[in-house]
C-alpha cells in the first residue's frame, strides 16, 4: 500500500472524517490526527512485508518493525491469556518516562504484540523523524549535555532493581535495546534472561562505549566511575545511584544557571456552579524564580471538595515554605501526610461519616535546583514537556491502572472497566498510615515545560493532543507562559467541560557557565554512601514495591525507596506501596446509590470520600480485593485448601473477612461477612495460613443486624484458612459452570 494512500481515521467519536498522512487535523472537525507508531514485536524473520496492510488497519513503514495505527479512534485486539512477557512489561509500567507501554494485539488470532511510546517526533510529511522512533543512545549521547549524560546513567541505574525482578535485566546488559526520546532513556524493548543478579562488570563494558566520550566537565568523574564499576567496587544500584547524583548535584550547582516562572489557573467550568478545585500560589499570576507550584483537584460535593483542597493548599505551603533550601524527598512526604491529617481532623471534628467526608487530589512540584521534585495522590497528572515531546510523569492512583501495575490487563483494555477511573486513594481519607503518596525527583538538564493540572484538563487525552501546538510554543520564546495558561483552561471548557480545571506551568531555563571540573565522590564512606541513597531518590519507584503495615497510629517509613471520567466515579481506597509486601485494600464508594450488599466500614479509620460525578448512569461494579503479588506463597494449607480451589460454605455457616492479612487478627479493623451458602475461590494462600478468597457467588442467608458490611460477589477478602476448612462444605462438587461462574472476568449472576 503506497504511502499516498494511507489515511487515518478521526478519533472523536461523532466524527467520521479521515486525513492523509501529512494532515495535523481533521478536515471535518479540526480534532489533532492521532498519528500512532507502534512497534511490533517480532523476529526479524518473522515481520511483514513493508508498505503493507495489516488486518486492514496497521500500515507497515519501510521499516517492517514500525507500524502506523489507521484507526486510532477503536481498541486494538486483546486475549484472555497475557504471556509472561507482556505480563512484565505491564509490572514495568509505573516506568512511564522509560518503558513501553503495551498497547494490544494486530489481531486476536496470530497477531503481533504491539508497543506504543509516548510522543513520537515527526517529520512534516507525518513520518517518524527517526526510522526506528527515536535515536539510539549511542547516537543522542555524541550531542548531549554532560548534565543530560550523567541524568541518562541515573535513569539506567534506577531501573535496575525492578528489571531485575522481572527477569529483564539484560535490556541493560546491551545498547541497541535503549533510546533517548524526548531527553530521556527509552527502552526499545525488552530482553529477557534468567539471570538473577546485576552483572556491574557487564553494564561497566556497556557504559564504557558512553563514558569515554563525555565533556571535560565530567571527563574524570565518568572514567573513574568506570573503573570501579569495573573493579566491582560499586555493588549494588543504590550505591550507584548515590554516587550518579553526587555528581548531578555537583555539576549542576556549578556549571549550570537556572531561572524559571511559573503560572497558575483554576476554573470552575461551564457545566459546575461551584469551583472544587485549588492552586498554588495565586491563580492568574506569573510568578518568577518562586520554587513551589500545587495543584489539587476536590472530591466531595457541595463545598466538601473546595474546603479539603483549600486545607490541602495552605497546609502544604505551610510545611514546605519552613525549610525550601534543605527539602528532601523523604519532608516532601512528611508534608502530604501533614496535609492528609489536616483533612482527616477537619472530617472528624465535624463528624463527617461515610459518603460526607471530604478529600482531595494533589500533584505538587518543588525546585530545589538543580533538582524538581514531585509529589503526588490522586489523579491529578503532570507533564513533562520539551520542544519535540510531551511524558506524563506521574502514574494515576485509580483501579484501571493499577490493574494494568498488577499485570492483568492491558492498559486500552483496562479503559473499558466500568469503573477504570475509581480512584484508589486521595488526601483525607483515612489516616496516613493508610496513605502512599509518590514523590519523585528529577534533575533539571534542559529546557523544560512541567504541566501540573486536574483531570479537568487531562481527560480524553487534551493533553497529548494540544500540547504541541499550544505548550511547545513556550520554550521557542513564541509564547508568554500567561497566554499558554489561558489557553490551556480554554481547552479544558471547551474540549472537556465536565468538571473544574486548573493548570500550574513551571517553564525552566537553564544555561551553561564556565567551572572546574567535578569530583568523584568518595562513596566508600558508609554514612556518606546512605545519605546520598537516602536524600536523592531513583527517577522513579519500582513498578510494584509494597511495604508492610505500619503500627497502629503511626505514619509509614517516608524513606524514599495513566484517562477517561466514568460515569458515577467510584472511590477505591486502597493500601498501596510498602517494602515487604501487605494486601490491597479498596472499598466501593457510591454518589447516591445505596448498596444492600456492601456496608461501608465505619469512620473515621476508613472514611469515605463523595467523588463528583459525571453523568448519574449508575454502574454496579463490585469492590475489588487485590492479592499482593508480593505476598509469599506456599501452594497449599494443611490437608485441604490449595490455590485456585472452589468449595461452598455450608449454609448456615458464614465466615468472617478482612482487608489486609494483617488485618485478621485485629478487632479494631473493619471486617467483611461472607453469607453461610456463598462460593468461594482460594485466590491467594501465604505462608501464615491466610487466604485471599474471592466470592463467586453469594449465598442466600441473611446478614446479621449489626451493621457489619457484606462482601459481595466478585469481590476479594482476607481469612484465616482454619475458618475456611471448618466451615466449607464437604463432597461439593465444581461443575464447569461454577468453574465459569469463577473466572477472574466472568460476570457473577446474583444470588437466588
């Protein structure tokens, strides 16, 4: 199929016009063409012919690797049954600046596994720039600033741990695997090994062909960074990550100016009377060289949201303005869980229960240069955006994708969960010890746009579709950073116009000056070693680190270690995040519905926030109970119970459940009661003889009148195995239909 006849249908649903390659907007209805290059993932032998069609919707480039989507406004095929593979690409996930994400199949039956990447630079004539992408590291290190150089080592360093676990730390034992796209590191693909350890001999053999060509600047620091990775001296990522931002640090402070504005709106929209939504600091103002951009986007109704977003506001200014110049990741989080307590006490002393309690997102970002850390809860997004490319930074905390985290589902797929945009955790909710913000830090290496904004703006992919045409401008000096706000919440009333929007730009310049070359550290030094570990975080957290429990009444350790509005948003809270691994808690908030199956927990331990909704179709999607992939397991419990077991309860005999394992023996936690008669499958089995059980269909006997809440069907709790056994019932049978009636995606029918 030759290049000339390609063309690419509109991605707004009512619209039915297509565009030609070379075309940025639709002639119908000027929406931006969503022009989307994917990768197959093929042998070589085994890739299509070029310039061809596949399936009659993915035209092959003249490289037989690169394909372009045609339709890009329908789903791609999807299978039941994810391979290992995609599955680690999935738990990869949360690397969104870095790793690819799965988009789907070309087709259900034999098809290719396809690869999408974010913001893929093209030619005028809508080609890729690059014939595979984007250039290989090898090529964009030559051009580079020596800050970018040492950034893009930290990036790889920081990946290694979470590659590792999922047996994919040979990406990094070969070049030809990473790119740059955008200014930063982008892995190509994936290789796999059986390797169960960091080979530092191997990267120091790899990195030796990057760090021989580097400025004066951080010539020595690169060479003896080589030799002692060389000399097994560094051995372990975290030593190297320490030593990589010393020399960030260093060389930044010494070798770079920076100078930065920033501008805040918020607005309520065309279809809200009030506005829930907060910033800061002042809405409307260009600030100059001011360090701290928030951005919270209310939950709660009536003024609940706008009072918890104003509270989360002035709390955070508040903490974080008592020590700007020594701020490290670990206050950043010291300061979200102040402002979580501030919402919790607010609730609490006004004796919010339930649905009345208040709550807010947050996203905020602090300069400390030449670092940018970021701090986030919710779905409230930011952006990083320089002249050629637009990354989402933070990863949404709602169901859909954390079911893509967990690795099961892909991530157009988890889109279409009715409640794909419930969100699993926000300020105010419940107590800190509950709550898992994530904060993050960046070096500042170039010029660069960071968009902090709430869904108002995000949703149905605003941002990725304008950001080229009306945030790029800013750093060509074509644009003033005020007449890009205005513009961004114009987009947002106009494009969107469901809910509340704000905004906050930070645009960062930077230039280089003359100085001495930069030191090594002597990280050998213990307390030096840990220090730098401890106050300079990785790039980004591992995809899938959990972490115990903390005790009663205490906050967790704060040592450091992507969407579409559904119809009636449903609120998840969800104990995420620890390091050796707990259950995932959520419970199933409703605006206006009231639920005979599921009993809300009481307040204020586990208050509810009233999310805003959208159009009032209500959706019944049952809680769901994540297992903790985390979790040790053992395959079977005393003489009777396995892993993936179906038994019935007898029934007159009902069972009592959790959220957490931890949770069992606790009497002041909330528990579940699952009706004597219910199906159960054994989900989970851990080494303490707890299970994870999901109900498959609920038994008939009636709940006792003690308020205590009803685990519904499709819905997953933690019990003790002893309870299980004595109370299944015995000789039961599992007939196809019931083993239907417990697949994972199966739709459980109600009780009789």
């Amino acid at each position: 199929m030759d290049i000339s006849k390609v063309t690419i249908s509109c991605t707004k649903s009512d619209c039915l016009g297509i565009a030609s390659l070379h075309q940025s907007h639709c002639a119908d209805c000027q929406t931006p063409v969503l022009k989307r290059y994917l990768r197959l993932l093929a042998a070589p032998e085994s890739l299509p012919k070029a310039q061809t069609l596949l399936g009659d919707r993915y035209w092959v480039t003249h490289d037989p690797s690169i394909v372009l989507d045609t339709q890009p406004q329908s789903s791609p095929a999807v299978t039941d049954q994810l391979p290992p593979e995609i599955e680690s690409y999935l738990k990869l996930s949360t690397h969104l600046l870095h790793c690819p994400r799965v988009f789907g199949l070309t087709a259900k039956e034999k098809g290719y596994w396809l690869l999408e990447y974010p913001s893929i630079p093209l030619a005028p004539n809508g080609l890729p720039q690059h014939p595979q992408l984007f250039p290989p590291v090898t090529e964009a290190w030559r051009s580079a600033e020596p800050l970018q150089q040492l950034n893009w080592l930290s990036q790889m360093a920081a990946m290694l741990p979470s590659f590792l676990e999922q047996g994919a730390i040979s990406t990094f034992y070969d070049l030809a695997h990473l790119g740059v796209n955008g200014g930063v590191i982008q892995i190509r693909a994936l290789s796999f090994t059986q390797k169960k350890h960091i080979d530092f001999q191997t990267i120091a053999q790899i990195w030796q062909r990057l760090l021989d060509k580097t400025d004066k600047s951080i010539h020595s620091f690169c060479q003896r960074l080589a030799q002692d990775l060389s000399q097994g001296k560094i051995t372990n990522p975290q030593q190297l990550q320490g030593i990589l931002a010393a020399g960030i640090t260093a060389l930044g402070r010494s070798h770079y100016k920076y100078q930065y504005s920033l501008y805040t709106q918020t607005d309520s929209g065309p279809t809200r009377d009030h506005n829930e939504d907060a910033c800061f600091p002042e809405s409307g103002k260009v600030h100059h060289n001011f360090p701290l951009a928030i951005v919270c986007d209310g939950i709660g109704g009536h003024d609940k949201g706008e009072v918890a977003s104003e509270i989360a506001i002035k709390t955070l200014e508040q903490e974080l303005s008592k020590q700007l110049d020594a701020l490290t990741p670990a206050l950043i989080t010291e300061a979200v869980y102040a402002a979580n307590d501030a919402i919790a006490a607010a609730n609490d002393s006004e004796q919010r229960r339930e649905r009345e309690r208040m709550g807010t997102t947050v996203v905020l970002a602090l300069i400390n240069k030449p670092h940018i850390h970021f701090s986030h809860v919710g779905d409230s997004r930011i952006y990083r955006i320089t002249p050629n490319s637009c990354h989402q930074v933070t990863y949404d905390d709602d169901l859909g994708s954390r079911e893509v985290r967990l690795g099961y589902a892909l991530y157009q797929d988890a889109l279409a969960y009715p409640s794909a945009g419930a969100l699993v955790q926000a300020l105010g909710m419940s107590p800190s010890r509950s709550l898992h913000p994530t904060t993050q830090t960046f070096p500042i290496d170039c010029d660069t746009v960071y968009l902090l904004c709430s869904d108002g703006l995000s949703d149905y992919d605003k941002v990725d579709q304008y950001w080229q045409t009306d945030i790029a401008p800013l750093l060509l000096g074509h644009k003033k950073i005020s007449d890009v706000g205005e513009q961004l919440i114009k987009i947002a009333n106009t494009k969107n116009g469901h809910d509340n929007a704000t905004i906050a730009l930070v645009h960062i310049q930077l230039k280089r000056q003359a100085a001495a070359p930069i030191t090594f550290p002597e990280y050998f030094d213990p307390t030096l070693a840990d220090n730098l570990t401890n106050n300079l975080m990785a790039t980004e957290l591992p995809p899938a680190t959990t972490a115990a429990a903390a005790p009663p009444q205490t906050r967790p350790s704060v040592t450091p270690p992507p969407r579409r509005k559904q119809t009636n948003w449903v609120l998840l809270i969800i104990g995420l995040l620890g390091v050796t691994g707990i259950g995932l808690l959520s419970y199933n908030m409703w605006r206006r519905l009231q639920s005979a199956d599921i009993v809300s927990p009481p307040a204020p331990e586990t208050p509810i926030i009233e999310p805003q909704p959208i159009p009032d179709e209500p959706i019944e999607t049952p809680t769901i109970m994540i297992p903790d992939p985390e979790m040790p397991e053992m395959e079977t419990v005393a003489d009777a119970l396995t892993k993936n077991q179906i038994v019935r309860l007898q029934a007159d005999a009902p069972i009592i459940a959790a959220y957490t394992p931890q949770a069992i023996a606790d009497l002041d936690e909330p528990t579940v009661w699952i009706p004597g008669g219910s199906i159960i499958q054994i989900a989970q089995v851990n080494v303490d003889g707890d299970l994870l059980i999901e109900v498959c269909l609920l038994g008939d006997q009636t709940p006792p009148e003690t308020g205590i809440g009803v685990l519904a069907a499709g819905n997953r709790g933690w019990s003790k195995a002893a309870q299980v056994e004595t109370q299944q019932e015995a000789n039961f049978i599992v007939t196809p239909e019931v083993e239907a009636l417990c697949q994972r995606d199966a739709t459980p029918p109600p009780a009789n």
